[in-house]
C-alpha cells in the first residue's frame, strides 16, 4: 500500500462527490422556478439510493471476477463488500475500500446526470424505481465493460471493452456520458415533450446558480480525471493538466460560436462550453499532449454548441441539452483518441495523426458505439415499462401547477415575502401562485 496514492485517491473520490451537489446547482438553475427543488431532488435521489446499491452489489457487479464474456462481474463476490475490510486487500497500491469509494461516486454521477433531459415532468417515486433499475441492469455491467482491467496472470478476468477492444477510456467517456447521454434521449422519447415546449419561453430562472454549479463540476473534475490515474504520480499530472486546457479552450469554442451566431456570448453558454469540455476530455485525458487537448476542446465547445439546437428541428424535448452535450460531447472525445493520441502521453498509444493509423481510431469507434446502443435500447424498455405500469409522466395539471408542489410540498422560493408580501399575508405560497409571478416561468431555451 502507497499512503501517497490513497490520500490522493480518497481526496478525489471527495472531488468527485461533490460534483453530483454541483450537478444539483448546474440543473436547479436552469429550470424554472417552480421546478428548482424536485431537479436537485432528483441528484440527491441518486446520492441516497446509488451509494446503497454500490455497496450491496454494485461494486461487485462492475469489479468482481467476469462470470461470462467480458460482460458483468460476479454480483455476490463482494456482495455487502464482503473480503474488502482488512488491511491485506488490496487494489493495486490502493487499498479496496479505497477503490471502492472513488468508484461509487461515479455511479452516483453517471445516474444523476439523466435526469437533466426529464426536468419538469417525471414523477420522483418513478425517477427513483428507474435509477435503482438503470444502475442495476445499464451502468453496473457497463463499468464492468469499461473500467475492469484483467490481471497479467489471469487470476482476474474484466470486461470486454477494456481488454478485447482495447478502447481508451480513462475517466468515463463511454461508461459515464454517452452512457448516460444515450439514455436521456431514451427517455425523453418515452415521456415526450413538455407541455409548451417550442412555444412558451423556458428560460433558466437562476443563472448564478447555473455558474456556481459550473464552477463545482469544473473543481471536481480534477478528481473525475486526474484521479482516475489511481496513483499521485505523472499521469495524474498529465491528466489534470489536459483538464484544464480542454475545458478553457471550450469555453472559448462555445463562445464564439454564440457570438457569431447570434451575436452575443451567454452566461449560459460559458457554463455549458466547461461542461462540454470536461466531458470530451474525459476519456482521453492522459492519452493526447496539450495541444491535442485544446483541439479537443475547442471543437467540443463549437460541436456541443451546435447540437443542442437539434431539438427545436427535431422535436425532442432534451431539457437541460443531457443529450447534446453529454452524448455529443462523450461520442467526440471517445472518437477523438483514435485521431490524436500520442504515444508521448501516458497512455502511450499514437492515433492516426501520430503515425498509428486507424487501429486505435476503430477501437473507439466500437467501444462508443457498443454502449450508446445498449444504454439506449435498454433504458427506452426500462421507461417504457415504468411509465406503463405505475407511470413515470406527470399529469399534465400538476406539471402546469408545478413539480416542487405537486411531488414535494415544498417551493423553492418563499414568494410571499418577496416584494412587501404582495401575494398576501403570510399565506403559504402555492404552485399555482409561482407560475404567475414575474419570472418564474424561465428556464433553459438554448
């Protein structure tokens, strides 16, 4: 056991949990007003249940002995992480409790990341059978796929993308975003549109809690990345390094897209350029230089941008833009190692514009494309089924009154007490009187 590499692990573990609050700040921002409350609920639905699960079987799931083709590890051999407690278990220079931890956040992440697309109009009881469900049957055996590595003298067998496709992953850019971004459009087709969607304004009703949130994913990220080289050393270095130039350069990408296409640059789109960038540099983190993460970024920022007003042509209500930014940013990043990796990176493999030719740039492309089509078609008959048996849409009055009401008895804001107490005296504010207060009814539109 390295005492160095466990405090860095278990200081990015922290990291990385609290990217989910921050993701809870990210979306509660950019819904409206009358929905701030059950968005964040949903994050912190998934803190609660997916930690448990972890724990139960979880880890097991993803990281115990392969029981057949790479696809799912033995869910009972550290069922109730049973054989991890003691001093001699270790994971590499880790120890397995240690491993276990930092893992779990990304679960925790990978789940509550969905529900960005839903905002507004899932039931929560149904939101929390469906992540439970997901975890189990969609991300437990695709961490599996991505991030179980098999042993060189074959006493541990991992998943099938991380040892017979040999696609480079090193944070989560199939496991986590397309993941995750493949089953929000999923089931955003089951639960359809919101009710206004493409004719009411549906602003963000709180741009500064947008920003802060951005900033709490950005910080966390360090972790997500530069942890996820599991030692202090020079990898985690490159990899954090790479962090921060990706996600600077797309800001800027997004930016100047924004500008030059409707001649403004956005708080908004200053936010959603670092997340973009975070996502597309995930996977390829300590496997390009620099200059390979900035090209990364940059486009990530201008493809990002983009693709988030797919909706309005196509007609899908993808709230927060899960789909055009997680999806489309986790696919360019995943794709773009076969492109620019180098050999001088950590990772030591050279993508096609470093001399390697196509066979790292085909790997990727399968890697990607093996989880977008499993999360996808598995997630669309986990909505399918949820919203036909005990149903997963809200009805549409209460998704008018509003959601923070409806599913939690709760408002966001105390609007009695705003303005003198014009909507009168002391009366406890409903639903109903939110979304007619000037305001309120803003959220994400871009």
């Amino acid at each position: 056991m390295d005492t160095g590499d466990t405090a860095w692990i278990l200081t990015s573990a922290s990291f990385v949990l609290l990217m989910t609050p921050g993701l809870a700040l990210f979306y509660g921002g950019m819904v409206r007003a009358k929905s701030v409350l059950n968005m964040m609920m949903m994050s912190f639905g998934a803190l609660g249940l997916i930690g448990v699960l972890w724990v139960l079987y979880g880890y097991s799931m993803a990281f115990g002995n392969d029981v057949g083709g790479g696809l799912l590890g033995d869910p009972l051999e550290y069922f109730g992480l049973t054989g991890l407690l003691g001093e001699g278990n270790l994971s590499g220079t880790l120890p397995g409790m240690a491993f276990v931890g930092f893992q779990a956040a990304f679960a925790i992440l990978a789940v509550a990341l969905i529900s960005g697309a839903i905002a507004d109009r899932a039931k929560f009881g149904a939101w929390m059978v469906f992540a439970g469900v997901w975890a189990t049957i969609v991300y437990f055996p695709v961490a599996h796929w991505v991030f179980a590595f098999s042993s060189d003298d074959g006493s541990y067998v991992g998943g099938w993308i991380a040892n017979q496709v040999e696609a480079i992953d090193f944070a989560g850019g199939t496991a986590i975003h397309i993941n995750a971004g493949a089953a929000a459009l999923a089931l955003v087709l089951v639960l359809g549109n919101r009710k206004g969607f493409g004719r009411e304004p549906m602003r963000p009703h709180n741009l500064p809690l947008v920003m802060l949130g951005a900033g709490l994913l950005w910080f966390g990220w360090f972790g997500f990345n530069a942890g996820s080289a599991v030692s202090s050393g020079n990898m985690a270095a490159v990899a954090w390094v790479n962090t921060l130039v990706a996600t600077s350069a797309a800001i800027l990408g997004w930016l100047l897209t924004e500008r030059f296409r409707d001649g403004h640059a956005t708080s908004l789109g200053a936010a959603s350029g670092a997340v973009a960038g975070l996502v597309a540099i995930t996977p390829a983190c300590a496997a390009v230089n620099p200059v390979g993460a900035i090209v990364i970024g940059v486009l990530a920022g201008v493809l990002c941008a983009l693709a988030v007003g797919l909706k309005y042509k196509l007609g899908y209500d993808d709230s927060l833009d899960v789909v055009g930014v997680h999806l489309v940013g986790g696919l360019w990043g995943t794709i773009a190692v076969g492109f620019l990796a180098t050999a001088d990176a950590p990772n030591g493999v050279d993508g096609l514009f470093f001399g390697g030719g196509v066979d790292q740039l085909w790997r990727q492309v399968v890697g990607a494309l093996a989880v977008l089509v499993f999360s996808f078609v598995i997630t669309w008959v986990i909505g399918v089924v949820i919203q036909k048996t005990m149903g997963f849409r809200l009805d549409e009055e209460d998704e008018v009154a509003g959601i923070d009401q409806v599913e939690h008895a709760e408002s966001g804001y105390d609007w009695g007490t705003l303005g003198g107490g014009h909507l009168g005296g002391g009366t406890r504010p409903t639903a109903r009187h939110a979304t007619t207060t000037p305001g309120a009814t803003s959220e994400v539109s871009a």
